[in-house]
C-alpha cells in the first residue's frame, strides 16, 4: 500500500479528536474500520503513530513528524484543487502568445486583439515558449525554423504559416543597395550579424555559404537594434526574413537562388481555442507584411514559381 492524502487526513483527525473513537465519528467511520486502516498506515509507515490507552491517544516521535507533514501538504492539496476547479470554470481570459523575434506578431496580436484580450511574451529560445505552451502557461507560439528541417515533433500541434526566402539588409550606400539581387558569394568578404536562436540556422548559413565557395568571416549574434546599426555603418550585413520592414538608411536585398528559407510556424496547445480561425488570422498578418515590403513583393513577381506556403 502507497500513502495516499486521506491517509493524513486519518492521521491529523485522530490527532485533532485526541481518540480513535471520537476520529471515527467525525470521519463518519465506525470505529473497528478506523482502527484497521490506522494499523495499516503505520505499517506503511514502520512504526506507532499514536499511543493509545483509555484516556485516547497521543502522537509518538514518529506520530509527530507525520503531523507536521501533514498540516503543511493537506492545505497545500485543497489550495491546489480549488485554484484547479476555478481555473477550469473561469472564463478563458484570451489568446496567451509566445514569440520569437519575427515581423508578423504585431500583426497577429492587432488582429486577434480585436476578437478577445491577448497577452504576449517574447524569448529568444524557441524550446523555452514551447516548453510553456506545454506546461498551459502559454496557448500559442509564434516561431520559425529553417526552411528545410520541417516543423518540430513533441505535444503541440504545429501549422506552417509561410515559407520565405531569408534576404540580407545592407547600408544604403553598399554597393549591393543597388541591385535587384546579389549572389551570396559575392558577400564572401562581409561580417554578418543575426539575432540569437536556438534552431539550426547557423549551421544552414555556414553550409550555404560552403556552398558558395567561402567560410564567412565574423557573425555577430545579437538583439535587433545592434543589428541595424551594424549594417547602417557598414560594419556587418544581417541575414533577416523577407517580410522584414528595414529602418531608415537600410536597404534589404534578395539573395539570388534563394540559398537560404526560413518557415514561420504556429504551435499550439491541443487545447488552445480557436485554433483554425487563430491560424488563418497568422497567415493574414504574414500578407499584411508582404504588402508592406516592397523588395519582397517585387521578389515574388520576379519569382512566382517560389510562392510563400507550402
């Protein structure tokens, strides 16, 4: 036999009544069957809890350290089940959405903020928001991988919202500011820059680039603003997603052959509400970007086979 929280309960009402026979009637029990389930859970537990004579019973040592137990883990019990059942009965507060860094999530909270309240939190990790949307501290997750590796396995449930070509954003006075496209070997000689993650696209970027016909130099990882100033003083050109809308003194490039894609993903809670209708609103956001993104437009008309869904 394993000890189970109503074995406490027996242990603390026999404590609080002073006797067995008076445990018994508040436990609504008689009291040979509260006696033989207090021999059984002493011999779970190795020893007398209690010593019982005709003027009741009182904790032993070993009683005194299961009491103390007790009165810590049986509240704890009742809190967690009664914070359950209201969490279960309460009505859904709205969209809870984890992202990475990405260029559609303003557009998908305007959306859906528009419906029911949303709450965000953003995180360079992608195996971190997914382990919340896991654990229901989030509904959704708002991330992307490299276009080539799939969508990811595990308990949630993964859509593709688009598949995009990765481009690069260089200062308005590179010489590649002035082309419809550049080779990426005629980057070999560049610094780059990138934000963090904790996928594969550092290495799909080293094996694009030995596919190319060069190792790059130095990569500079980090947040979003020290990106674009890199590149607005020509000291790196950052690799960035094609709906990307650059700052001013910026100008985004296609990278020809499209060596390197990048796929936008949703995941989800299998218990997450409005799943389709949260979908079709991320696919929404992600044309809203392409129509705000003129390189990428263009790039498309250049390119219709390619196409943004797969």
């Amino acid at each position: 036999m394993d000890l189970e929280l109503r074995h406490l309960r027996i242990v603390r009402a026999v404590a609080d009544a002073g006797s067995v026979s008076k445990a018994a009637l508040t436990l609504g029990l008689a009291q040979p069957a509260l006696t033989a389930q207090l021999k059984r859970i002493e011999r779970v537990l190795g020893g007398a809890l209690f010593e019982r004579d005709r003027h009741g019973a009182r904790p032993t040592r070993l009683g005194e350290l299961v009491l103390a137990r007790a009165r810590v883990l049986l509240p704890a019990a009742k809190e967690l089940q009664d914070e359950a059942v209201r969490f279960a009965h309460a009505p859904t507060p709205g969209y809870r959405i984890g992202a990475t860094n990405g260029p559609i999530l303003g557009g998908l909270v305007d959306r859906l903020a528009a419906e029911r309240p949303v709450s965000t939190y953003t995180s360079w990790s992608s195996h971190e928001l997914t382990s919340m949307v896991e654990l229901g501290r989030l509904d959704y997750v708002l991330t992307g991988a490299c276009g080539d590796s799939g969508t990811p396995t595990g308990s949630l449930v993964w859509d593709t919202i688009s598949l995009d070509p990765v481009f690069c954003l260089v200062s308005e006075n590179h010489p590649a500011a002035k082309e419809k496209e550049v080779e990426l070997s005629d980057l070999a000689d560049e610094h780059w820059a990138g934000t963090p993650g904790d996928g594969c696209f550092a290495d799909c970027f080293a094996m694009a680039c030995a596919r190319a016909g060069f190792t790059p130099g130095t990569i500079y990882e980090t947040d979003v603003p020290t990106c674009t100033h890199l590149a607005q003083v020509g000291r790196a050109v950052v690799l960035c997603q094609a709906t990307h809308q650059p700052a001013q003194g910026l100008v985004m490039v296609p990278l020809a052959g499209a060596p390197l894609r990048w796929r936008q993903l949703l995941g989800r809670h299998p218990t997450a509400a409005d799943a389709a209708w949260v979908l079709t609103q991320a696919k929404e956001a992600h044309r809203d970007a392409i129509g705000r993104s003129p390189t990428y437009s263009d790039w498309l008309t250049r390119n219709p086979a390619y196409g943004t869904t797969p």
